[in-house]
C-alpha cells in the first residue's frame, strides 16, 4: 500500500517539474528540490507506568531510560530488570504489563515479540493482538492473557573469547479472562483454544499441551501493583467461560455428520472465530437469541461486538445484516424486553464493534437477527460478544454484577475509641472502652441513648446500586453509519 502511494506521488511530481523547465539558466539559479515521499511514523504505544526502571532502544540506536509518556514506535525494544516493571499503553486501549526480566519488541500495532520473561495483556473490546515467542504464538479478543516465556542459557568460548547464547525451552499462556487461540510456531504447528482460567505450554517439540484448569489471578498477581487502565476495558459477559449463557433461540440448522456442531448455537459465544451459528435452513428473518450471565446477575452492558461472518464454507450472502438489541432487567419473556439498538453489519469477516450511547443495566440481552444479505439457507453469525465494564480488579478478570436495589447489612461504623457502655438487659454486651460492634443482621445499630457522632462519614457502597424496576432505557441508537462501526 505504500509504496502504491509512493509511486502515485512520484507520477504526481514529474509532469510538475516538466511545466517548471523554462531555460537553463532557471534551472542553475532554482535547484529543483528532491521530492520525499517520508511521514512522520505514528506510535504503536506510550509508556503508561515505571517501576524502578525500563529500558527503551530504538532501531539501530543506543539503549536508553525509559520515560513516562515517552511514545514507542515500530521495532522498539523493551526491557525490564530486575525488580522492574512497566507498563505500556497502546492507541487502541490495550495495556501491556511487563514483568521484572522481561525482553519485548514491538513488531506492528497489533504484534509484540517476547524472547524472554513474562507479560499481561488487556485487550480492548474489538481488538486484535499477537504474542509471539519462539514456541508459540497467542491470539486474543477483547481478553486478559499472561505469556511466560523460559529460556537457558549456556557460556562458552569462541576465538578466546566467552560467548553467551540463550534458547528458549518453553512458553506458557494463562488466560486470565476471554478466549485465547494458542499456535505452536514449530514442529507440529498444532493450535488450541484456551479460555479463562485455562493455561496451555509449548515446548520445543511444537505440541501444545491441553488447556488445563488453572489460578489465573494467582499467576498474575504481580500485575497487581501495577496502575490499572484509568477507564477500564471491559469483559465479555456473554463468553461461555465467563459465566454467560444461551437461555434461548429461536433454531439452529442442522450440522453434517462429517462435521458434527458446525453451526450449533454454542458456537455464538464459545470465543473463536473460526466457528459459528446459523439459523435453521430457510429461516432467513426474526431470528433470535437470548443471553443471560454469570449467578443470574445484572450487569451494565456498554457494547456488543458482532462477527457477522458465515462459517463451514457458507455464502456471504447468508452473513447478519440487520439486526437489533433488546435488553431486560427481570425476565426473559417477551413483554419484559426493551429495544435499545438498531444496528446493520458490515458484510466483512471480524468483530465490529455497536457502542450504546449510554450503560444499559442487563439481567438478559436478546439479539434479534432481522435479515442477511439475500442467502436463502440462514442467518449467519460467526461470534457475538457483549461487553460491561464492570470489575473488582480493573485489569483483571474478576466481574462484579450490579448490585441488587437495597444494600442489606451494610453497617455504620462508630468512632474508633469511643467508648460506649454498656445499657442493663443489653442481649449483646458491649466490652468496657470496645466500640460497639455491628450486630449481624441490623443495617444500622444505634446504640440506646448513644448518638453517632456527627463528625463520623457513613461509607458509600463501592458498587452502583441499580433497582429492581427497569430504569429508563436510552433512546434507540441508530447504527447503520459509518462511526458505529469498529475500525
């Protein structure tokens, strides 16, 4: 692509310069200036967080010291020492946390290479982006993934000199939150989805290991006294690994016996993008599916993302067009469900991305599938993902659903070292010179005749509260332009 721009400027310059030779002598007196073609390249990422030290080298210079809000270009190298770690920010939203030992390059806007140490990265909702390491290259959407690369290293003399060489043995994904597609970059080359709280290893012989059930958080909790995102990313709630599942829909189209659950429903929401749902054959209007999510909870919904894509060698022509969402806070019946988007797909393969103008509170999502692009089999969708922002650990996997209308138990608390003594025919007895304790089961304790000091702050909830009665929905957001889409 550049360097078809680049030959577009040249074609562009030389009819110019021609139209500029009057004489010789103009030529002597105005040298003609050598047109370039070169822009100012645009950083990949900004240096969000340092601890005790980062080691930044641009291609072909001199390693350097790290900056805060230093920006970071293409082939930049990264490095942390000992008890270092950093933290980078790139242009889409994505961070990437980098543990103390660690070496990285950036390679693209949406590829790093790790030759030693170990990294976290929190993908933005519609994003894309690489981890490659010697053994094993990992690929997620809008997810948490760890990759901890192991290597060793021999010295040895060459030419009566030591020499130090390194190869790397191993690489291990954690996936903290999400789905993450793991390929061996050698040997077998085999490939495995791994989901939250799932870890995979490649060694040398390029065979992944099965996923396996693992701590994610536990893995990672050196990422914990790093500085989460300042707004955070948000987390598919409708990912089967993360508690989100299918409460109903309206048909599913059969799947070839030489490929069983081609287009089962299940394939919606299970995190790859090489399988997906269609609706059953010849349903190619109002099909739908309804979503619930993880302990049956409500959660503020920001966004969906859709692949509307065929899969199993179906015609484009069967990919979603129009479609619509729908949101309840009570129940899945058809009465309780609001209209909250229009939305029109992009007949192109990957996530695009339908912001809501405003956090919807959702006990259950409906998709409703209104037509494709003329097929006459189905309604085709590759992958649908919904996203809510809310979390305990910003950074981290944990979702935390809407709390329900009224906080019960929540105590107040007494002033430290006031003591208060303890009334006749008390069931709880208060301890000379002890606070009084919060009973169990009273919101409020006020002590008989003991009022609170008024200088003493009542705690808010950390969590929005969000009542059991619908709140007021925001107006259907058209998405049929351009800026609805994710780029």
């Amino acid at each position: 692509m550049l360097l078809m721009v680049g030959s577009l400027a040249l074609l562009a310059v030389a009819p110019a310069a021609q139209a500029g030779h009057s004489s010789l002598a103009t030529q002597a007196k105005k040298p003609t200036k050598t047109p370039t073609s070169k822009k100012k390249p645009k950083s990949l990422a900004k240096v969000r967080f340092i601890k005790r030290g980062l080691t930044v080298q641009p291609p072909k210079q001199k390693p350097g010291k790290g900056k805060i809000n230093q920006s970071l270009y293409n082939k930049y190298f990264l490095g942390t020492g000992s008890n270092q770690l950093a933290s980078l920010g790139f242009i889409d939203g994505t961070v990437l946390h980098m543990n103390q030992q660690t070496d990285a390059t950036l390679t693209s806007p949406s590829i790093t290479q790790v030759s030693k140490g170990e990294v976290d990265e929190v993908l933005a909702p519609g994003s894309n982006h690489n981890i490659q390491t010697a053994t094993a290259v990992a690929s997620g959407i809008g997810t948490e993934f760890d990759v901890h690369v192991k290597r060793t290293c021999k010295t040895h003399t060459k030419n009566h000199k030591k020499v130090k060489t390194c190869k790397v043995t191993s690489t291990t994904i954690t996936v903290v939150e999400g789905a993450v597609l793991v390929q061996a970059t050698v040997g077998s080359q085999q490939s495995v989805l791994v989901k939250t709280d799932e870890s995979t290893s490649i060694s040398q012989t390029g065979v992944p290991t099965s996923p396996t059930p693992t701590q994610a958080l536990q893995t990672t909790n050196w990422v914990n006294s790093v500085p989460p995102p300042p707004t955070p990313l948000g987390e598919n709630i409708a990912l089967d690994a993360n508690g989100g599942v299918i409460d109903s829909f309206s048909s599913q189209r059969t799947s070839p016996a030489s490929t069983p659950h081609l287009w089962d429903i299940a394939n919606i929401h299970d995190g790859s993008l090489d399988t997906g749902w269609q609706s059953a054959q010849g349903e190619t209007a109002n099909q739908d599916v309804i979503f619930s999510f993880a302990a049956n909870s409500t959660y503020n919904v920001t966004e969906v993302l859709l692949d509307c894509a065929a899969v199993g060698g179906e015609s484009a022509d069967n990919d979603l067009k129009d479609f619509q969402i729908w949101a309840s806070t009570t129940d899945a019946l058809p009465g309780s469900f609001t209209k909250v988007m229009d939305g029109v797909c992009k007949q192109v393969t990957g996530l695009q991305e339908f912001k809501f103008s405003s956090p919807v509170p959702a006990s259950f999502i409906k998709l409703v599938a209104v037509d494709n692009y003329g097929g006459a089999d189905g309604i085709a969708i590759s992958e649908m993902e919904i996203v809510s922002p809310d979390q305990a650990i910003a950074g981290h996997g944990n979702l935390t659903p809407v709390p329900s209308p009224t906080a019960t138990n929540t105590p107040v608390p007494t002033a430290t070292n006031t003591p208060v003594p303890t009334p006749t025919n008390t069931p709880v007895p208060t301890p000379t010179n002890t606070p009084v304790p919060t009973p169990t089961n009273t919101p409020v304790p006020t002590p008989t005749n003991t009022p609170v000091p008024t200088n003493t702050p009542v705690p808010t909830p950390t969590n929005t509260q969000v009542p059991n009665n619908p709140p007021p929905q925001p107006q259907p957001t058209q998405c049929n332009t351009p800026a609805c889409f994710y780029k």
